[in-house]
C-alpha cells in the first residue's frame, strides 16, 4: 500500500470543515504541494507513534499504577497534534509578517 493512501485512510476521520480550514492555513504557510488531509493523516499518524513510544517507555522510567500508562499515551498524542497545529499557525504568521514588513516598500514604488 502507497504510504500516502494511508494518511487519507487515517484522515478520513476528520470532518470536511476541518480539512478545509487546515487547506487554507496550509496555503497561508506556503505547503500549496501537499494537500491538507496528506498533512492531517501524518499528523495523526506520527502523533501515534510518539504517543507509542511513550507508552512503551513510560513503564521503564517511573513506577505507576497501568492505567496511567495510557495518560502519558494520551498526552504525548495530543502534544505533538498540537505541536504539528502550532507548525502551521507559526509558518502562516511568519509569511504574513514577511508580507506586511515588504508590502509599505512596494507600495511606495508604485
């Protein structure tokens, strides 16, 4: 199986709405070549795996009861779904401050 059908498989449980908002904060970042729910299938993807390895890692550096094993699952996948958000937001920012910083220039030598 081609590893970009898999993230669609894995982003199909993201409704349209939310797609198409990450679609256009993805343009607003500059990624106009990976379509947004290639983007939110690795993301999910990827959060599971970080969310994994704690899960599997957490039990070796402290001692708690096994219910709380899946917390540190729970967090560390929210965390890095929030941390690929922050990615977005923060790239989308960055263009419009670049845009805002060189726009009075070219509007003066117009």
């Amino acid at each position: 199986m081609n590893i970009l059908r898999f993230y669609l498989m894995l982003s199909q449980i993201f409704p349209r709405k939310l797609v198409d908002a990450t679609g256009v904060v993805m343009i607003q970042g500059g990624y106009k070549e990976m379509p947004p729910r290639i983007f939110l299938g690795f993301a999910v993807f990827f959060s599971t795996c970080v969310g994994l390895i704690a899960l599997f890692i957490s039990p070796f550096l402290i001692k708690l009861a096994p219910l709380l094993y899946a917390v540190f699952f729970l967090a560390f996948f929210l965390l890095t779904a929030f941390l690929f958000y922050i990615l977005l937001l923060i790239t989308a920012d960055r263009r419009a401050s670049n845009v805002e910083l060189i726009l009075p220039d070219v509007l003066q030598i117009i």
